[in-house]
C-alpha cells in the first residue's frame, strides 16, 4: 500500500489531465488506473486518520468523475466543473497528507 499522498498526487495529474483534454477520456470510463486510485481513495477514507484528515475531496472528485463518466462525457459538463473547483483542495489535502506522513515518521519538513 503506498501512502496517501502518493495517491493523490497522482489523482492530481489524473484530474489536471481529464479537465484539460476531456476528449481524451471518452474511452476511459473503465480505465483501470482511475478504478485504483478510486479504490485505494475510497480505503484510505475507511480508515482512521493518523492526523489531519486528507480525503474529502479525493473522495468528492472520485464521485465527480464518475459522474462524468457515467453521463454524457460532454466537455461542458457541469461535474468537469465541479472536478476543477475541488482541484485546488486536492492540492491542499495532497500537501497535508505529505506533512501528516512525516509527522509519523519523525521527519523534519520544509514549508
């Protein structure tokens, strides 16, 4: 199991791409990279938190997503909308998840 913020930083890239060439992901509603990072989301969330808890808005983005999936695939979308309005929070629970992961481990940290 790699660690949360891993997961989200790729999450990140997976959302940055799917906002920038929608196109792209027409055929992708079964893509099995976008099936992990839901499911180790969704684990994450299950599971207890060892500080500031990082997942809500993996957790919104991943039911945005598949929203979009399941809908039209229409780049004017309103869950496209709603996906880039929670990009900026995954960016800030990413960074959170990263400073929590060293906390545990004792590692000092930069800001």
């Amino acid at each position: 199991m790699r660690p949360l913020s891993q997961t989200l930083t790729e999450l990140i890239g997976f959302t940055e791409e799917l906002l920038t060439k929608p196109a792209r992901h027409h055929g992708l509603a079964a893509d099995t990279r976008f099936a992990l990072l839901a499911q180790e989301i969704r684990d994450a969330d299950k599971r207890p938190a060892e500080g500031i808890r990082c997942t809500s808005s993996g957790v919104a983005i991943v039911a945005c997503t598949e929203s979009y999936f399941a809908g039209e695939l229409d780049p004017t979308s309103r869950w496209l909308g709603a996906i880039g309005g929670l990009l900026p929070l995954l960016r800030g629970e990413a960074w959170q998840a990263m400073r929590n992961e060293k906390d545990a481990s004792g590692e000092a940290y930069r800001r």
